[in-house]
C-alpha cells in the first residue's frame, strides 16, 4: 500500500508541474504568435514604403528572421503539449497496441534527448555570446547572446515538457502494469484555462 500511495504522490506531482509547463507552453506560443504578427505587419509596412516612399529601415531582415527564429521555436512546447508535431503513422495503426506503446515511448524520450542536447549547446552558445560581446553583423550590432537565449529557452521548455510528459506516462504505465497513453491534450484543453 506504501508503494502505491508513492506512486499517486509522484502522479500528482508530475501532472501539477505537467499542468504548469501546459501553461507556459501556451504563453510561449502567444508570445510566438504575437511576434510573428508584429514581424509580417512590420515587413509588410517596410515593403510599402520601400515601393512608394522610397525609405527602408534597412533592418527587415534581421528582424524577420528573429521573429521566426524565436516565433517557431517557442511554438514547440505547445505543439507537443497538443500533439501537432507531424508523425508519419503509416505503419504504427497496424502494430499490436504493446508495440505502439513501445514506439510512442521512444518516440518521445527521442524528442526529450534531441530537444535536450540543442538546449545544452544554444545555452553554451549564448553563454558564449553573451562573455564575448558577440554581435550581429548588421546596423543594429544587435547582441547575439539575445536571439540565442530565446531559443535556448524555447528548446529547454520543449525538453522539460517531453521529459515530463514522458515520466507521466512512465510511472502511470508502472501503476496500472501496462503501457498508459502520453500526455498529450487536444489543443483547445490546453488552451481553455488561460
């Protein structure tokens, strides 16, 4: 019984802090959205006044491929958290469920480790940056350590997220003695408490 009671307790636990990363997840992907916006109607004025007024602010492009640097990065998290990554499930439906379970959990710690390792080397490189005063090569001399923060926070987020969507998965699979489905709500759950 003492085991079990463990188990619920670390269930608990690990759908709170799942619920939380839910949120940020969803926050992060505003804030991509919003960015992305804010970058097309930026170009878009930029572009027009290039053709009638003739003046650019010469910067479009930089800022451009930040925000969709930043903007698709960001949007990861949420995208596992709702299951919108792009799987090719060709040959997965005809497998036994056990083997689909096996494949949907190496699936998953595949994504934990490749999001892990991009975070680790884009906080190296931003880090780096950042001691260096690295900076872009532009009019703007923009930081370098700024764009590469952004996106190590977006590949860290991803890489908690699978980690503990996967662990989730791992010890309700333990409880219940067979493989229990991932984490992974439909995108108006996720979105509907904020």
């Amino acid at each position: 019984m003492g085991n079990g009671r463990l188990g619920a307790d670390v269930l608990g636990l690990l759908r709170r802090v799942l619920g939380l990363l839910d949120r940020l997840a969803v926050g992060m992907a505003y804030l991509a959205g919003a960015a992305l916006l804010v970058a097309s109607f930026y170009i878009t004025l930029d572009v027009l006044g290039r053709r009638f007024a003739g003046v650019s602010s010469a910067v479009t492009d930089e800022f451009g491929g930040y925000a969709l640097a930043v903007g698709g990065v960001w949007a990861l998290a949420f995208a596992l958290t709702t299951g919108s990554h792009v799987r090719i499930d060709i040959l997965l439906p005809r497998f036994p469920p056990r083997v689909r379970g096996v494949l949907n959990y190496a699936a998953m710690a595949a994504m934990a480790f490749f999001a892990a390792a991009v975070a680790f080397y884009s906080w190296k490189l931003a880090i780096e940056s950042f001691t260096t005063d690295a900076r872009a090569m532009s009019i703007l001399r923009t930081p370098l350590f700024v764009p590469q923060t952004c996106l190590a926070l977006g590949f860290t987020t991803l890489a908690v997220q699978a980690t503990v969507i996967l662990l989730v998965g791992l010890v309700e699979s333990l409880r219940h003695r067979r493989f229990a489905e991932l984490a992974v709500l439909p995108a108006q759950d996720v979105t509907e408490g904020v």
